[in-house]
C-alpha cells in the first residue's frame, strides 16, 4: 500500500539523495522574516493612530466637537485595528488600502 504525502507529512520529508537531518528546501528564504516586520510596522502605524486619536480630542475646539469625536473615534478604531491585527498576525485594514496616490 502506497502512502499518499499530506502536507504535514512533506513538511516532515528529510532530503533522500544526501541523507541530511535537515527539511527539503531548508536553505529556500522563509516568509517569517517579512511577516514579523510587517507587524511591527502594522503595530507602530497601529499606535501612531490610537496616539492621534487622542491629540484630536485633546486640541478640539469647544464648536467643532462632534466633528473632533466622529474623526477620533474613526481613526482610533483604525489603529486599534492594526493592534489587533498584528497581534493576531493578520493583514489590517490599514494594510488592504494599498498604496494611496
């Protein structure tokens, strides 16, 4: 009976022509190190925003103040967004824009 070769079981395949205790394709560059700094930035962006937020509502004008809130409580729920996402190693929203012009 022939084996059939799941993902998990590929992933654990050793090197058969120079018997190495190392994984196939090993030496290919790993995804990890974009992915971490991509969080990292989503993260800084994340608190860059929550951070504005806050200097919106703290240098709002007394007739403008519904204005000031609706503004901090959109980009706030933005940068909280991007926390959460980066913990959670996702794309945010701010992440799915794309580039703006």
């Amino acid at each position: 009976m022939r084996h059939t070769a799941s993902p998990a079981y590929a992933a654990r395949r050793r090197c058969q022509i120079c018997s190495n205790a190392r994984p196939m394709n090993s030496d290919l560059p790993t995804r990890t190190g974009k992915a971490r700094s991509s969080r990292l930035v989503d993260l800084l962006c994340g608190v860059l925003f929550v951070v504005l937020a806050g200097a919106i509502l703290a240098l709002s004008d007394q007739p403008t103040t519904a204005g000031s809130i609706l503004a901090a409580l959109v980009v706030g729920g933005l940068g909280v967004e991007a926390i959460f996402s980066a913990t959670r190693g996702k794309r945010s929203l701010l992440a799915r824009v794309g580039p703006l012009p």
